[in-house]
C-alpha cells in the first residue's frame, strides 16, 4: 500500500517541502516522535557552529524524503535502473523501507552520538537503533498506524533499523549512499553555517542503479550511482563526507566536551544514578519511559551535579580544555607505533604526570569513515554484460584513489588538557612517545 493523497507539507530549509501523508502524520504526532525536536542532530557541536541547533525531527523527515526521491528513481523510471524482480520486490517493501527511513532515529539519546555510550551504560552492546527497533515494535501509538493504515509489519520496520534484512533495503537506509547520509550531510552542513556537505545529490538520486557482487559465495544487491553518469557528483559526495568529518564532526572542541561528558558518567555514580537511562528491556515494556529523556532533562542533571562534579560546568558554560596531542599532525609512517604507546599508556594510567588530577586530562579516540565500512571500498556501478555489476570507485576516480591512499590510518586521538597544566602535560606526552613536535 502507498499512501496516495498528502494531508501535511512541511516546509524545509534543506528540501523545500515535505509531503506527508494521514498515517505519517499520526507517527509525527506521536509524543515519542515530538520528543525529537528536543535532540539536537549534533550533539554539542553547536558550542561549535552556534547555528547547529536542529534537531532529530527535521532529519528523520528528510531521510523520509530521500527514501522518496530514491524509490521514486528505482520503482517508477524506466528499466535501466533495475530488472524487474528487484523493482517488484522494492514496491512491494515500499512501505517498509520508508517507515524505516522515518523512525531509524527515534531511539536516540539526547544530544544525539554525543551521550550514545549511555546506551551500553549496562555492559551490552547496545545502540540507538536498537532503541529505535523496539519503541517501533512495542509503542502502541506507532506500530498499530503501522499494521492498520499501512499494512506493515513493525517487526519489518524495526529489523531494517537493526540493520537486518534484505542488503538492497538495507543499503537504502542505511548504506554508503543511504538516505540518512545523504540527508545528514546536507542538513548539517546547513545549519553549521559551513559549504563542506554540499555536493549534488540531484544527480546522485538520479543516478543510482541495483548492482550485483559476489560475497561469501552469495550474490549480494545494493545501490551505486552509474560510473559513466555519476562518477563525478560521487567524488563531490566521498569529498564532502572527508571536509565534514575533518571540519564538524570531528572537530577538536565538540570531541573534548564528549570526551568530559564521557568521562563524568562513566567515573560518577552520582551522575549515573541522576541519569538512570533505562535498558532496552525496560523500554520493551514501556515505550514511553523515554519521554522525559531529551536534551532539556539532560543539561538539568548537568546543573544539578555541577556542585560535585566541577567538570560539569565545563560543559554548561563552554569551557574546553586545550588540545596538547593531536595524532592527525604524526607523520603517517609513525602514526601505528604511536598509538600502541598511547594505548599501553591509557591502560597504565600514564596519559599525564602522577601529580595531576586524572579528570584534567581526557583522551578521545574517533573514526574517520570514508569507505564503505561492510564492503572495504567505496561502491559504484558498472554495465558488464548487461547487467548491473558493483566495482571499486578508485579504479576509475584518481581523485578517490589518492584520498584513499593519502589517509593511512583513519583512526584519529585527541588529548586534552585542563588550560592551567596543558603545557606541562604537553611536555610530559612528547617525551614519553619520544617526538620533538608534530
């Protein structure tokens, strides 16, 4: 079933407007839905960019959009795109897959990726989509507009945030041009005051087809932008993802207050117990024990410990600490040996000299994801022989190729310093890794 009529536009600053129909509005209505225009999209990144305040909901609405533009490109164009036993089997699942895009974030923490570690606060490995899964599953208001309006199956829906299912309905929500990228990428770049996440992505929609390959002895589906037609607006895509990763995402200032935020629920009882977030089991059974967990509730437990834990207004009144390690300034060729040091350091307790405060020094650790993470290269499409074939894009971009080759280890580390010992400590971590400067 798709829905055929539009009760609500949504005006967008990012795709003008919105079109939604009478079952998506009463998800949107939701209180569960409502509670993400009070999850900032980016975490503390607005201590940053001070434009960087939107919120969970305008992108959840806008992967919802791009799921649009994607199965409008894969289902209703002509047969070059796909054979028709794929594009039977995407119309079927259309629902599915543009519910998926809609909720794939309505398990989210406050402040987003920020505060996502308090997800395995209980020991297991949990995430946001996890979350996201079960309040689909088991929140009343949601899954039964799912069942009776829609004909979908919130067991379906949750799977494909979970990121299981069929690899081509995965791969649209979710993969390396996944409709959460794509509209994130643009969003954030919006709001951050910043061109980096600009790209054509008019063409990109356009030019996506259903590729094969062969993996694990099975033949796997996914989408990729036709090499001879695309090839160019992918560059600017693989491009845009390495300036906002560099320039926003990983930006020195937004990773120390994680890297506090980190440190004070992960060594403070009191603000764990203050916080309380509930296990997974616990929203299984009662969906709407989230409601009060926004961005709001968060910064009041922040005051409310601020008394005790000094380093929580640190982050209420935007006091970061000086960077004095930055492993994106080593020379590529050291970068191994230096992190191994840095970890046997971090587990001896030797980060900073044995006088200073532990809660004064904090090392972040983040990852620069530009390839594909479950392929190993960045995916584009092919006709060989008439059909659709998944090749590696650095065999025909130089500009991706040397990008690649240029990165080395995607694994960037920072450590910070409280300012009234930063070159104290600074001295101290250059001569326990033996380098004169970086």
């Amino acid at each position: 079933m798709t829905i055929q009529w539009i009760l609500k536009l949504f005006r967008d600053p990012v795709h003008g407007f919105i079109e939604l129909g009478d079952a998506e509005v009463q998800i949107v209505d939701t209180p569960l839905f409502q509670r993400l225009r009070r999850i900032r999209q980016l975490g503390f990144s607005h201590l940053v960019y001070h434009g960087a305040e939107h919120s969970r909901f305008g992108h959840s609405l806008g992967a919802l959009h791009i799921a649009d533009r994607v199965l409008s490109t894969l289902i209703d164009t002509p047969s070059y795109t796909c054979d028709d036993r794929q594009r039977e089997d995407l119309q079927n699942a259309r629902n599915v897959i543009r519910m998926a895009a809609l909720l794939h974030d309505i398990g989210h923490t406050p402040f987003s990726h920020s505060l996502e570690f308090v997800c395995s606060s209980d020991g297991t490995e949990t995430s946001h989509e996890d979350y996201s899964a079960i309040i689909v599953e088991n929140y009343n208001q949601i899954a039964s507009v799912l069942e009776d309006k829609l004909c979908v199956s919130p067991r379906k829906v949750g799977a494909l945030i979970r990121g299981i299912g069929p690899p081509l309905q995965k791969d649209i929500i979710v993969g390396y041009l996944g409709v959460d990228r794509i509209d994130y990428l643009l969003r954030d770049s919006y709001y951050c005051g910043v061109k980096y996440g600009i790209f054509d992505y008019h063409r990109i929609l356009a030019t996506l087809r259903v590729a094969k390959m062969r993996k694990n002895e099975e033949t796997v589906e996914t989408i990729a932008v036709d090499r001879e037609k695309g090839i160019h607006a992918l560059e600017e895509y693989v491009l845009s993802r390495y300036w906002m990763y560099q320039q926003v995402y990983h930006h020195k200032t937004k990773c120390c207050f994680e890297a506090m935020i980190e440190y004070i629920f992960n060594n403070y009882k009191m603000a764990q117990e203050k916080l309380g977030y509930p296990s997974c089991d616990e929203v299984s059974s009662n969906p709407e024990l989230l409601l009060k967990y926004d961005d709001h509730h968060f910064l009041k437990i922040l005051k409310e410990i601020s008394n005790e834990i000094p380093l929580a207004n640190n982050i209420l009144f935007r006091k970061p600490y000086k960077v004095v390690f930055d492993s994106i300034k080593i020379e590529r060729e050291k970068q191994a040996e230096i992190f191994k040091e840095l970890g046997i350091m971090e587990k001896e307790n030797r980060l900073a000299p044995r006088n200073v405060d532990p809660h004064k020094v904090l090392k972040k650790e983040v990852q620069l994801q530009i390839i594909d993470e479950e392929q190993g290269f960045i995916p584009i499409a092919e006709k060989i022989n008439g059909y659709w074939e998944l090749q590696d894009a650095s065999n025909y971009s130089i500009i991706i190729r040397q990008l690649i080759e240029s990165l080395g280890n995607t694994c960037r580390i920072y450590i910070f310093a409280d300012p009234s010992i930063a070159d104290e400590v600074q001295r101290y971590i250059k001569r326990e890794l033996g380098i004169e400067s970086y």
